[in-house]
C-alpha cells in the first residue's frame, strides 16, 4: 500500500477514537455528575426520591433502588396537586373512573316526622271513685266483675242503710207536723237527704208515697269501665268507703316511647296521628299532653303522653300503637345530601368539589337529619358542589396529604415545612412514629383466600406502577361481605410492619356509572 493511503487511514482512525473517547468521557461524566440535583426538566424542585415500593425511605439522590429492580422517583414540592391549604387534586382519569358524583347543598326546610310506637292506657283524668255516703251492708251488686262497661245512671249496688232511712223518717215527720216555724227545720231535713246521695227525684217520689224506703242504690256517675271492685254482697261499708272504681273511656292515652335523639324536638300541643293493628287502614287523631319527665336507661327512650278521642270507646288499654308526630317547620338551613358526610368519629367531614380535579375535605357541624337530608350549621355554604361517591378515596388521598391531620389543628404545613420534617428539622415530631403511606388504586378482583386476595390492578400514579396482578391481606375486621371475585373495586392500601400490601378501605365500582369495563 502505497504511504499516502496509509497515513489517511491513520488519520481517520485517529479521528474515530478521539470522538469516542470523547463521547465515553462525557457519558461518564454525566453519570458521575452530583446527581442530588433538586430541579427537574419542568423547574419542580424535587425534595427527595424514593422507592415506590418501599416509599417511607428517602433518598437524597436519583438512581436504583436497593430494594427493587426499578429507578427511585422524584417526589416535587407542589406534589400534592394544589397551591390551596386544604386542598388535594385527583387525576381526572381517576375521578372518572371512580364514577364520583356531585350534588349542590341547597338551602331549605328540613321537614322531619318523627315515629314511634306506644301502648293504649286509661285517661287517669277520667277516672272515679264510687262510694257509700252513708254507712250500710251491701245488699246486691248489680255489677259483679272488673272491668265491666257501665252507662251514666245504671244501678251499680244496693245498699240497706239504717242511718239513711231515719233521715227519710224525719224529713217525713216534720212534713205531716202543722206548726209554724218549722219550714227551716224541713229545708235541713231534705238538704239531709241530698248529703247522703239521694236525687231530687227520689225526694219527689218519697213526698208523693209518703213511706220511708228502707235500701237505696248507687248508680254510676258516668259512662265507663270498672276498673276496681272492692265490695261483694253482704259486705258492710262505713260511711265515704269505696265500693268501685270508674275508668271513663270517652278518652285514652297513648304512651309513645320517642328516642332520646328526636325528643328535643317535640313541644305539647303537636299534632299526632296513630294508627292500629286492630283497625287497618284507619288514622286517629291527638296531641302531645306531655313529655314526661322520665328516660328509659334501658331503651334511651322518653314518653311522650298523647290524648286520642275515643267516642265508639273501640280503643283499650293495652292496645299497641304506631304514632307519628309532625314536628314545628324549623327555619330554612343548608341542606346537604346525607350520603356525602363522612363520619370519622371525632369529627364530621364532606368533600367539596372545587373544579378541575380539585377537591376540599371541609369539617362541618351538623345539626338534624331527615329524609336524606342533613342540615350544615356551619363548614359549608349555599351553592358549594359536594361529593356523594368516592368519598372515602378522596378522604384517603387527603390523608395522604396531611390534608385532615391539619384541620385538627387549624394549621395547614407547606412543603417546606413537610421537607423540613422529612430531613429532621423539626424538632418536635421526631419522636412520632410516621403513619404508612396510603396509596390508592382501582382494579378487578381475580380470586379471594380468606385474607389473601389477588386483584388485577389498574395503574397506581402514587407508585409510578402500571398494570399488575398483585396480592394484598384484607385483615378480617375489614367488612367485605358483597364483593365477590369478578367484581370491580376502588380501594387504598398501605404497607403494614410485614412489608405486605394491606387494604385499609375498599368498596365495588358499579360499572354503569363510569367504571372501567
């Protein structure tokens, strides 16, 4: 080969090299560069990475995790998907997949009926007390059982009274005496007799035969039922002494056993209607005489005592009774569907759709609930777009946040202050034990094994995980009767002290309202 040629290939293999060591010294470099850098491609600042499948490890650098094959991800600050203290965004593609829907708190009346069940009871007003004005012996009992209905005037007992007859002799004796100054004596003679329970009528008759009668009866002062018989024949009473007892049927009461929570509620006078086992299809009328003063410990119940008219006397004691009780229109309120309140035990809490993904986990005071309906005191206003599904899962991913830690306190942490405590500079909480992260997901149940469940699940952001099939314990205390292999499920899960992945919430997607197929 000619030496021109030689020295060309010599210079080109020259070149080749240098630009390959060239390229390799800068790949080198740019592998080995302080790779702690905290500012992304978009300008995020990155305040830590970590391992997605073991996140409560931070690292203060990118590259491979030590625990799984996989890249550590970045966690940014502004991460939580909002700029507003108290709020979390959700992935648009999540909440339509989750299927959540809204409603609008509106303000009205809540219109509440309270019901109750109670028992039929004598009118304690309408009973009497029949007696002997006069000493005697019981001579015949025209009425001889307990409660046997009486009409007003019916002979009850008839009575042999000596004393009553020689007051009959006397009123008599002055009548057939001529003399003047005696008219005083024969009007306290007959004012004699009416004391000791003769009518006006009996004098008229004792005037007309002129005889003394030697027994009288007693008749009943009123319609009624006897409630107590306390004499039989030939028993002897002294003068006042009961011999039985009247209930009036005319009216009853209703001792209606209302729950502890709706007897605030109640005022006397309010309208109540009762209906009967006995007489289907038939509505009685009362009020409220009273809210006795008296709770059951046993029920956490208070009777409310109701008068019902009972003229055809077809109500008895005893009776069961089913009473409803409308309560006073109360003033207008902010209304709020009660499915969106999320109970937590020490407080109440609805989410508050924002818009654009955007979603606020607002503490509210409650105050009564009826017809699907409960009144907001305070925490939300009139026209404010609540959340009725997928409440929890947003409740989750506020937790995630920190979001319903800090309404506890009224204080909302930046994610300064949360790098702060990540790197241990405050102070205080670092004697706290940090709660797993709480990651949420959707998916499709493939098999259940008493707690081993398999679940196809969907993408997990939280995670940086796409599709998978993955185990996870579903402790028992965890209420899952309906949801069967096939089924579609939301649900949040962390990674308990086992290192397994622990379902903490889980509920079925229905597929009409959104789920994915």
């Amino acid at each position: 080969m000619r030496k021109p040629t030689i020295v060309l290939v010599a210079l080109v293999a020259f070149a080749l090299g240098s630009a390959i060591t060239f390229l390799l010294a800068r790949h080198n470099t740019s592998a080995s560069a302080p790779a702690s850098t905290s500012t992304s491609a978009g300008g995020k600042q990155a305040l830590y990475w970590y391992d997605p499948m073991k996140p409560d490890q931070h690292f203060d650098h990118p590259g491979k995790s030590p625990f799984m094959d996989m890249q550590l991800v970045p966690k940014y600050a502004g991460e939580s998907g909002s700029s507003d203290a108290g709020t979390v965004a959700i992935d648009p593609r999540l909440t339509q997949s989750l299927g959540v829907r809204t409603a609008r708190a509106e303000r009205g009346t809540l219109s509440r009926s309270i019901r109750a069940t109670g028992i039929v009871a004598f009118d304690e007003r309408a009973i009497t007390t029949v007696s002997s004005r006069v000493a005697g012996i019981v001579e015949q009992l025209q009425v001889r059982a307990p409660l046997t209905q009486v009409k007003r005037g019916q002979a009850l007992a008839t009575v042999i009274a000596p004393d009553w007859t020689a007051a009959q002799e006397d009123y008599l004796a002055l009548h057939r005496t001529n003399g003047n100054g005696l008219d005083a004596l024969r009007s306290a003679a007959r004012q004699r007799l009416v004391l000791l329970g003769m009518d006006e009528g009996s004098i008229r008759a004792l005037d007309r035969s002129g005889r003394a009668q030697l027994r009288f009866a007693i008749a009943a002062p009123r319609d009624g039922v006897v409630a107590e018989l306390s004499v039989r024949d030939g028993a002897s009473v002294a003068m006042g002494a009961p011999i039985m007892t009247l209930n009036g049927l005319d009216t009853v009461w209703v001792n209606a056993a209302i729950a502890e929570a709706d007897a605030g509620v109640l005022v006397p006078g309010a309208t109540v209607t009762a209906t009967f086992p006995a007489f289907p299809g038939e509505r009685f009328n009362g009020t409220i005489e009273a809210l006795l003063p008296d709770l059951d410990a046993a029920t956490r119940t208070q009777r409310a005592r109701v008068v019902l008219a009972n003229p055809q006397h077809r109500l008895a004691p005893g009776m069961f009774a089913n009473v409803e009780v409308a309560s006073p229109a109360p003033a207008t309120q902010v209304l709020v569907p009660s499915e969106s309140v999320i109970e937590t035990g020490t407080r109440n809490v609805v989410i508050v759709a924002e818009g654009k993904g955007r979603f606020r986990a607002q503490e509210v005071r409650l105050g009564a609930q009826a017809g699907g309906k409960t009144a907001v005191l305070d925490g939300i206003k009139d026209g404010e777009d609540i959340v009725l599904s997928g409440q929890f899962l947003i409740d989750s991913e506020a937790s995630l946040s920190g979001t319903l830690a800090r309404l506890g306190s009224g204080e909302m942490k930046t994610d300064s202050d949360m790098k702060e405590m990540d790197m241990g500079k405050d102070k205080a909480d670092e004697s706290k034990v940090a709660a797993p992260e709480q990651h949420l997901a959707t998916g499709k149940v493939v098999s259940i094994d008493g707690t081993h469940w398999s679940i196809a699940a969907d993408a997990i952001p939280s995670l940086d995980m796409g599709a998978m099939t993955m185990g996870f314990v579903v402790p028992a205390k965890l209420a899952t009767p309906s949801i069967r292999p096939g089924q579609r499920v939301s649900f949040s899960f962390v990674r308990n002290a086992d290192g397994d992945f622990e379902i903490v919430k889980i509920a079925t997607l229905d597929e009409a309202k959104g789920a994915k197929p």
